[in-house]
C-alpha cells in the first residue's frame, strides 16, 4: 500500500524472483504524487512497467495520482492495459466527472490498450454467470466482482451533470485536455488508549447508515489469484454491492465462505462500507486499511472493530500510516484479547509492503 494520503494506491507484484510483474490500483490524490511515485522511481526504467492499471472509480483520492502518473514522461511507465470505465463505457439509455474525462483523454493521447481485457467494452459485471475473469501474463488471474450494469447506469447521470458542472461536454478529448493544462497541480511536477479500556464488541455493533454513493458503487471491484492465493481489491465499493457479487461468487465456486491472504478493506476502512457481515464472508490473513484519516478520519473505529471481532485468531491488521487515530489498534494488552497483530509504515518508509509466498513445498 503505496502512501497515497487519504486515498488508495496500491501496487500488486507476483511472479519469481526473475520475473516480477506488477499491477497498480489507483494513485491516489494529486497530493500525496511525490510520495506514491518514491517507491516507482526506486524502480530500474525497464521495470516501470504494469502489465494492468485499474483505476476502480472516478473519486479524486483514486484519480489524481493516475492521471499525473500518464502524465509524467520523466518517470515513463509502460502500460500493457487499462481499466477504467470512462464516459463511452456507461450505458446510453440513461443520462461522471471531470478528472474521468482528462484520464480518458490522457489514455487516448497515450494510445494506450483501454479495457482490452473486455475487448474495448466496460469492466463490468453483465450476466449470465460465471462472473468475467481475465489471466494476465505469469499466470494471475482476476476475477471482476463490480460493478454491473446498473452500477454504471447510475454513474453515467451523475457523471454528464458534474462535466457539464466543471464547464465542457461530456467525452470531447479536446476538452479534456484544454482543462488539463489549467489543472497545474495535476501536472507533474490525538490517540484514544490512556487509561481506558476500548469496548471492541460495542465499537462493532455500532449502528451504520450503509453507502449509497453512485461513484462508489461503480468501484471495479477485482480478486486476484495465483496459485493458491487471494488478495481481494475493493476500491470503494459499496456494501449492498460487494456482497451481493461475493454471495454470486460463493455460489458459483460452491463455498460458504472464501478464505483470502489479503482484503483491502472498501473505502480507507468507513464504518458505512464495511459490515460484519462482509468479514464473516471472507476471513482473511492480512486486513488492509489505506488512508492517512487527514480528511475524513478513516479507518473508523467501528469499521476496525468488526474486523478485530470477525477476524481469524492470528490476522494482521496493516495500516500504510501510524495515525492517532488508528494507534488504537496498536494497544498490546487488545491484541492479545483478541487475537490480532497490528503493522504499521513507519516514517520515512514509501507505505508499506505485504508479502504473500507460497508455503514451501515438501522435500
């Protein structure tokens, strides 16, 4: 988890030792570039290339940092494709947002492969099953969870109203990229421990009011596989719509649950995304929250707290940022009621890395 502020940015590397691929969700906020782009400028140029970048929804704590990156010829990353459901990818019988409509464009100008795991069309879920799952080169495969049809129907209403709103026209490139050249910072360039003890199964069982935002709910929504195992990658996916397509997916694979080695928690970690049910659905090693709470004061404790009760006994919580908010968690006497770990990035480091190997095979 790349130190993307407020936002995500995340970076999935898998394959051997001498054949190291890489994946990138999001970019973070415009903000936060310098430090996201640290851990890429440690990179040799030959090894700045993605073989995926999702960009899961238009929300500018996700966009900005992807619409840089394309941006910045010094740092020239390669991309073998795109995902990004822009303004010609929602559906037409219903009438999102300026940053969408300059990274389209910036994808156009590029030349880049746009949604060619869906052949050109949107990274969405259309029925019938099985849902849509792609391989990428060295083996690892993603299968899409979110968002469906109706999902990017809504977004598309939204979307019209909020470019018409910035001053352009919906899907005009030209537009797009005379807006880019004003947006100059687009281009490159209090704990809670003391003496008292935390009620964690109260934090969890605290009322929420679920997330319903358009732009969330059109989160692509991915799990990643290779061998045997599973990183589940949310963006900001709403909660009716993740478990729906999780429930879709436990059906299909005949299971009542599905045991994953990583699941970055939707939306930095919101209480309103985050149920326990949803936890009870997929157990995990690590648990991955991504914010540095500066604008909305995430993760939420409720949120963590039904993680820390829905957990495994052993799990992992992994914060990219010690916060005094999230230091809560970093309480000895509460990991050991309740079974978990807590790690942190510590200062000065470019987020903070999760590694995933294979158990070792017998003699």
């Amino acid at each position: 988890m790349l130190p993307a502020g407020h936002g995500d940015a995340l970076m999935l590397e898998y394959g051997a030792p001498g054949d190291r691929r890489r994946i990138l969700i999001d970019g973070g906020p415009a903000t936060s570039y310098e430090q996201v782009t640290r851990r890429l400028w440690e990179l040799a140029p030959e090894r700045r290339r993605f073989e995926l970048l999702v960009m899961t929804h238009v929300d500018a704590d996700h966009i900005e940092g992807v619409l840089m990156l394309l941006n910045d010829r010094a740092i020239g990353v390669d991309v073998g494709d795109v995902w990004f459901n822009g303004y010609r990818h929602l559906p037409t019988d219903e009438l999102g947002p300026p940053q969408g409509e300059m990274l389209s464009a910036v994808i156009e100008k590029r030349g880049l492969a746009w949604n060619a795991g869906f052949h050109g069309g949107p990274v969405q879920v259309d029925g019938p099953r099985p849902l849509p799952s792609v391989e990428l080169a060295g083996g690892l495969r993603l299968t899409l969870l979110a968002p469906g049809r109706g999902e990017l129907l809504r977004l598309r209403r939204v979307w019209e109203r909020e470019v018409r709103r910035a001053g352009f026209a919906p899907g005009s490139t030209r537009d797009a990229l005379e807006m880019l050249e004003r947006q100059k910072r687009l281009t490159p360039l209090d704990t809670f421990l003391g003496e008292r003890r935390v009620d964690v199964a109260g934090l969890a069982s605290r009322a929420s009011d679920l997330d319903t935002s358009v732009t969330n709910a059109s989160s692509i929504a991915l799990l990643a596989e290779l061998g045997d195992r599973r990183v589940l990658l949310t963006g900001d996916a709403t909660p009716e719509v993740l478990t729906a397509q999780v429930r879709a997916l436990l059906s299909e694979r005949g299971l009542d649950r599905l045991q994953l080695d990583a699941f970055k928690v939707p939306h930095h970690g919101s209480r309103n995304n985050l149920t326990a049910g949803l936890v009870r659905l997929l157990p995990s090693r690590h648990y991955l929250f991504s914010t540095d709470g500066k604008h909305f004061g995430h993760p939420d404790d409720a949120a963590v707290a039904r993680v820390v009760m829905g957990a495994p006994r052993g799990a992992e919580l992994v914060f990219n940022y010690r916060t005094g908010r999230n230091a809560l968690w970093d309480d000895p006497a509460l990991q050991s009621d309740h079974g978990y770990r807590a790690r942190f990035a510590e200062d000065g480091q470019a987020g903070v890395a999760v590694d995933l190997p294979s158990p070792a095979l017998p003699p």
